[in-house]
C-alpha cells in the first residue's frame, strides 16, 4: 500500500513577544516531523527570516534554542545541520510524544518503561526508610488525588507532589533532584494535553495507595512494597501506556486493577 503524501504545512510568523521562541518551537516540529531529517541542513538565516517574517537575529537565537536541545549542531559557514533524536535533550521528550494533532504513544510506552522500574526503586526504599509523621502527609496527598472536586489536572499534580515526597522519604538527594526534575516534566504542556487526550484519571490508583497505606501504619513492611508493586504495574499499564496495545496487553491491565 503506498504511503499518504505528508502534508507540510506553512511556517506562520510568530505572534508572541519573544518571537525567536516561536521560531524555535515551529522548527523544533518541523524537525520532529521529519520534514527536517536527521543529517539535512536547515534552510540559510536569509529564507527562514523571510518565510517567518522576522528579522535575521530572531532566527539566529531560535538555532541556538535548537542547538541547546541538541537537535542542530552548528558549524560556521556550514549552517545548521539536524542530529539524530535520540542524541536531543531529555527536555525534547514531551514535544516527541504530544504536538500538533499527535500523540505517539509507542514513544509513551518506551518512556513508561524507563520510569517503572525507577519508580519502584525509589518508592521502595521511601517505605523502608519511612517514618511515622510522614504518614500524614502521605495520606493529604491521597486525599487530593481522590477529591471530587478537584479538576483531574489538580489532582495529577497531587500525584506528582507524592513522588516528590517519597523521594525526600529517601534521604537520597539524587532522587530527590530527579524526582523534582519528573514532576517538571509530567506538569509540562504537552504531556499535559496527553493525558487530556487520552482521558486519563487518577482516582484509578487510590485504593492500591490506601493498601500501602494501612499497610505502613500496621508495620507490615514487605506488605506495603508488595502494593506498591501493583500501583507502579497498574500505573505502567494504565491506559496512557497501553492505548494501541495488543489484546492480552489490555487483559493484563485489566486483572492488574481487580488485584
């Protein structure tokens, strides 16, 4: 079957005050589009400004947003030449998985299987070194993530703050700095719009959070980490992760939430 002709569409002029920033967002997708693939050169300072209808300098520091995601590299008089995604900077990520009309969710089961195994660390070791008064603020944020009243945004971002405070429950400071670098990514526009997209709600985990919960106050260690397995599966087969996925992918998920 042949391939639909890819549609290109027009670079528009900015219309926001710091127009290189528009710029760069406009070529960032163009690259991620593969209008731009990897190894081809971006079009001279002179086209760009004149299809953007901007100045020359405004193009210029848009390159550099580019070159700082790691997406171009630049070389005098040789203009500014695409590299391979995956050599980009992690902040790439959300725009990879969700801009324009796309949401690629292969890119979103990858990322989940990255962050599963990460997360279970993390957690694990925040019940192990837990203490009793951090219980409470374990159970606020439960709490928001189970209102009714919150808009679903509000409470992803509860969501967020508990691995925040879980990884301060480590006393380890590198989980500490990567945990608050994840909550910045997840609270970004694009995974943002993801999960409004993929209409994802986090009432789902709750009762596996009440589980670890009772278990912690009950002293039942191993019980605790042993639900916080079924939260880290349940949440890596939600359906941000399985949109797409075959049947018995489905069906795991599915005997994941009834345990």
């Amino acid at each position: 079957m042949a391939e639909s002709p890819r549609v290109v569409l027009a670079f528009r002029p900015p219309v926001r005050r710091r127009l290189h920033q528009a710029v760069a967002e406009q070529l960032r997708d163009a690259i991620l589009d593969g209008r731009y693939p990897a190894g081809a050169k971006l079009p001279p300072e002179r086209e760009l400004a004149e299809e953007f209808k901007v100045n020359r300098t405004s193009i210029r520091e848009a390159i550099k947003v580019l070159e700082g995601l790691g997406l171009v590299r630049v070389r005098q008089g040789a203009g500014a030449t695409v590299q391979p995604l995956i050599d980009g900077s992690f902040e790439v990520l959300g725009p990879m998985i969700c801009h324009g009309e796309r949401v690629d969710t292969a890119l979103v089961r990858e990322m989940v299987e990255v962050m599963r195994p990460l997360l279970f660390e993390m957690a694990r070791l925040a019940i192990e070194r837990s203490r009793p008064q951090q219980l409470a603020a374990l159970r606020e944020l439960r709490d928001r993530i189970a209102d009714p009243e919150l808009s679903i945004e509000a409470r992803f971002a509860a969501v967020r703050d508990l691995q925040v405070l879980l990884s301060d429950m480590t006393q380890n400071r590198v989980w500490q700095m990567l945990a608050r670098r994840m909550r910045a990514f997840l609270a970004s526009d694009p995974l943002r719009e993801t999960r409004r997209r993929l209409r994802r709600d986090p009432a789902r985990i709750v009762m596996i959070i009440d589980a670890c919960l009772e278990a912690l106050e009950a002293g039942r260690t191993d019980d605790a980490i042993e639900a916080l397995r079924r939260l880290i599966h349940l949440v890596g087969e939600s359906e941000l992760a399985a949109n797409g996925a075959p049947p018995a992918a489905r069906a795991r998920r599915r005997a994941a939430t009834k345990e």
